[in-house]
C-alpha cells in the first residue's frame, strides 16, 4: 500500500509499505478520509520521531475483521480514534481520561496519510465509531478535533452569560466559534491575523473580530460593556498570543490553553498581577474522551455542527505534502482533507 512519510514538514514521501496483518481481536480499515491537524505541522514536536506516517482524524470503511470480532463486519463505515483511554486508572476515574498513560501509548498503525490501517484491539473496543448515513467520510474527519473543542469548552465552563474571546481562527478557533454558538454565547469575539480566516469566524458566528495587529484589551472593554473577556481560549502558539490572553480575561474569568506554544517560552509573569484578589483560571484541555466522540458525532449527524462548510481542500495521497504547505502556512486555507483511495 502508499504511505505519505513524514520526515519534516517540507518533505513527505509517497512510499509503499506492507499492508498491515491483523490480529484476531482487530480489524483492517481502507481509509477514505484524514484530516491534516495542526498538530501535524508541529515540526519540533515530530521531528525526533521521523520517519513516520501521521493522521489522526481517519475514517474509512471495514475491509478484513479478526477473527474473534463479533460487533463488527466488512464494510461498516467507521471514524477511528487514535489515542484511547484505559477507562479504569485513577486519571480515567477522575474524570482526566486525556492524561491517561494508556491513551498516551495507544495508536492504530501506521496512520491516517495511509491506504489502509491496523486498528488494535483496544482502540476497537474503546475508539470506534459506526457513521450514520447520513455522515460523510469527510464530515467524519471533524469527529476527533470537534471532541478536543467539546471537551476544552466543558473545562473552561462555558456557558451563554460568559463573554469568550478566542485568539487564532484556525479550525480550531472555527470550532470552538461554532460550538460556542451552538450553546448561545452572547457575546463571541475573535482575533486572527489573516483576513480569510478572520471573515471565516465571522460567517460562523463571531460577534466581532480583530486582526490580532489592531486588537487590544481596551478595544475589547469598549465593546464588551466595559469588561475583558470571561473566558480567553488560547488557539495561536504565539508568544504575542499568549500575553494577549492574559491581558484579556477578566477578573473571576478563566484562560483555556488549548492549542501548544511555542516550545521555548517560558511563564514569567507576575503571579500576584494575574491571579492573586483576581480569581482567574488558567487552564489546558489535551485531546477528547471516549464520550467527547460520540458527542462529537451526535452534533455532527443533528447539523447542530455543521462542517461542511469548512473544508476548503480536498487532495489525493500524492499531494499530502502540498496539504502540509497549506496547514503551515495558514493562509487561505481551513479544513484540508487527505483522500488516500485517490
């Protein structure tokens, strides 16, 4: 089979590699869709890893089951989680499935930039998810990342009285835009310094948006009745981005780390300034629960979540390097969808 390997960010080669064996408690599953996360683009946090095949937003369809796999057949339509959790550790039973040493172990192999994928016998059991007809392959590929945004917003406590202030319009921002929507926040700022995405969080709900160069926290005080921002939510890895969202969270507010920094900053502010009298939250969301799925898919199936209208490329296996370019650049792009069959 091909396999887009990944060795930096400007070099992904279509290679072939064996098509996984399976065992009896697995499956085989032909992707036809994987979404390229920013995560991917995170050279530094890759580069000591390589070479390797990435994707983890996969979908595709049921070609061979183990023997032993009884609640599954060929040709089921599936979306697939890579990392899944234990369920039964002390993270998982507080409620933190996300830091789970399992989950952190865990991934189906060789991953989503592939043809096809071995999907173990745990991730069968805690991490698959059967696509109603009505959910599109590609519309499939939001289930991972949506369930990130469902899990960081419940974190930060969100509710529809909370102005929210989100910092970067990648698809996360845009996520995190449309479900903070979806549960009828008031009032919804964004900031971005590209104008596409900025008009994107505009079409799917903000109130108001910034270029990131023209934003700051007394223009937020202006026109959010004289208050910064109940909950900041951090989607840009900037170092000016991460000293915006402390300047703009309000007292009693919450700051939800979401997206990595850069890997070199350092928190040098002043304690006493920030949260001290103040009663603010800093806070960081990592990944999605096996619950976060299901309700990921449970919005996406509703159209409570629409994601279509996301996607702004399509490309075959051959130029998954081109998808990386677009991701990196962060440009004119949002949603970038790999088809591996094509």
């Amino acid at each position: 089979m091909r396999v887009a390997m990944y060795y930096k960010n400007d070099d992904l080669r279509i290679e072939e590699m064996a098509t996984p064996l399976i065992g009896s408690e697995e499956i085989l599953l032909r992707v036809w869709a994987s979404g390229i996360c920013g995560s991917d683009v995170m050279q530094w946090y890759r580069i000591h890893k390589v070479p390797l095949v990435l994707g983890h937003e996969v979908s595709g369809e049921i070609v061979e089951i183990g023997k032993a796999v009884t609640a599954y057949k060929n040709g089921d339509r599936v979306a697939v989680s890579h990392h899944v959790p234990c369920g039964n550790c002390h993270y998982c039973l507080n409620g933190h499935e996300t830091v789970c040493e399992v989950l952190r172990k865990t991934n189906f192999f060789p991953g989503g930039f592939s043809e096809y994928i071995r999907v173990p016998e745990i991730n069968l059991k805690q991490g698959i998810y059967i696509l109603p007809e009505s959910v599109s392959y590609e519309e499939a590929t939001f289930i991972e990342p949506l369930a990130c945004v469902l899990r960081g917003q419940r974190l930060a406590q969100i509710n529809p009285y909370k102005s929210v202030l989100i910092i970067g319009c990648g698809i996360a921002g845009l996520l995190h835009i449309k479900l903070a929507r979806a549960i009828a926040v008031k009032n919804l700022i964004a900031t971005d310094i590209e104008d596409f995405r900025l008009r994107a969080a505009k079409s799917f709900g903000a109130n108001l948006v910034f270029n990131a160069n023209e934003y700051s926290p007394q223009e937020l005080r202006k026109i959010n009745s004289g208050y910064l921002a109940d909950v900041v939510i951090l989607c840009a890895g900037a170092d000016s981005a991460v000293k915006c969202a402390l300047e703009s969270v309000e007292r009693g507010g919450t700051v939800l780390i979401f997206s990595a920094t850069n890997p070199g900053l350092k928190f040098e502010k002043n304690i006493n300034d920030i949260f001290w009298r103040n009663e603010i939250t800093l806070t960081s969301s990592y990944a999605g629960s096996p619950q976060d799925h299901s309700e990921a898919l449970e919005l996406i199936r509703t159209n409570k979540i629409v994601v279509k209208d996301m996607i702004t490329h399509r490309l075959p296996l051959s130029e998954t390097g081109l998808g990386f370019k677009l991701v990196e650049e962060a440009r004119e792009s949002l949603k970038v969808i790999i088809e591996p069959q094509k």
